[in-house]
C-alpha cells in the first residue's frame, strides 16, 4: 500500500532519544487522531521495531545513537519501499537536509515547527507529498538541478510516460502538492495520485523525491508555460 487507506488511521513510529521530546511528539499525534504503532530512542532500537510496528510514516531526528537517522531512513526504505519518512530535526544544515533526502526521506522539518505543522506535515507525507520547512524545499531542487550538470541527453532505453503522466511529473517537480496538481488539471485528488503510482513504476523510483529528481535531470522543471 503505497499511501494511507482513507478513513483509516495513519500509522506512526516515533524516533527520537530525547524522552521528553519524544514523549510529548507522541502525544500531539496521539490527539490529532493518529495511531502510534512503535517508538524508538536508537537507530538500532528503531531498525529493530520496524518490521512488526509496518508504521506508514517514521517521524525521525537525525541525530540519534547508532545508525543514524540517514542510515535509519536508507534501511527502513529497502525494507518497505512504501514507507515514508518525515525527518523532524534541529539542524537546518544544507548537508544534513540533502543527506536525508538523498536517504529517500520525503519530508523534513525542524524543531522550531508547531504542533499544527507537524500534524499537517505527516498527513501529507502519509498521501505521498513531499514537505519541507520553508526555506529547504529551494535548496533541494537547487542541489538537484546543480547535480544535473545542465541538459540531459534522451535516453532511448527511458520507459515512455503518456502526456499526462508527463505533465503531473513537470507540476511534481515544482513541488505542488496532489491537491494543487489536481485542482490545476481538473482531476480528482485519487486520479493524479494513480497518475504518480504508475509513473513511480515505470521509471522504478520509490517517491516524489526521485521523480523530482528525474523530472530536473530530464529539464522537466522549466517555466515555459507556468500559469503561476
């Protein structure tokens, strides 16, 4: 099940090894409806809870005792691809952000955040949408495209999207959510999400985080005809 089964509540692992902080993460998410199935104050601890808690999101700090978050979020996703993982964490560092997504983490936010957007932050990473801190979501695409070395060549061997899978691809490169991808096509939300699935499929990624990655490498994020 690659997003969250509607009217089902969203499963949540908690990471974190400051007790209060964990504590009172689990309690917020307690409250806004979600249901936490692990919690974890370790890498180990967490990679070893994993498999039975199957939570939809991992909600992960970074800095955590052996493995560390980006080693925890590398592992979780090669054990179940359709997991997510939201990164909460004090650093705002451009290293650690990019290692993270790198890592396959689909959001990030810091500390500094409230408990409104952090609830707001794991319901959308939960649909598959990507999330970022203000700020973060720039210096991602910045670092994606800086690592596309300009224009990429056609690939003959590259499986072949229809046009709308095309179009839904350019609008995740520019980080619209499904709600905004669907309201500018006049879609339903569950349509562009099946568009997603099946573009994930064919070109073999995981997450909104590759695509993006793809769509930049393939100069799929231009402006040319963004209606803003």
């Amino acid at each position: 099940m690659d997003t969250a089964t509607e009217g089902e509540p969203i499963r949540v692992m908690v990471v974190d090894d400051h007790p209060m902080w964990r504590d009172a993460v689990e309690r917020d998410l307690q409250d806004a409806g979600f249901v936490v199935v692990g919690v974890a104050a370790t890498g180990t601890e967490a990679l070893a809870r994993f498999p039975a808690a199957r939570p939809q999101v991992v909600v992960l700090d970074l800095q955590i005792p052996p493995p560390s978050g980006v080693e925890v979020t590398r592992e979780v996703l090669t054990q179940d691809p359709s997991a997510r993982v939201l990164i909460l964490s004090a650093s705002g560092e451009q290293a650690d952000v990019l290692d993270a997504v790198k890592a396959g983490a689909t959001g990030y936010l810091v500390k500094s955040a409230s408990r409104e957007e952090l609830i707001r932050a794991v319901r959308r990473v939960a649909q598959g949408d990507t999330v970022f801190t203000p700020g973060l979501a720039g210096l991602v695409l910045g670092e994606f495209r800086r690592l596309s070395d300009g224009p990429a060549h056609p690939d003959p061997d590259a499986p072949e999207l229809t046009e709308r899978e095309t179009e839904v691809l350019k609008m995740v490169a520019k980080g619209l959510s499904y709600k905004q991808i669907a309201d500018r096509l006049v879609l339903s939300h569950r349509t562009v999400q099946n568009h997603v699935q099946n573009t994930l499929r064919k070109l073999q990624m995981h997450n909104r985080v590759q695509l993006t990655r793809y769509a930049i490498e393939h100069g799929l994020d231009a402006d040319e005809d963004d209606d803003g």
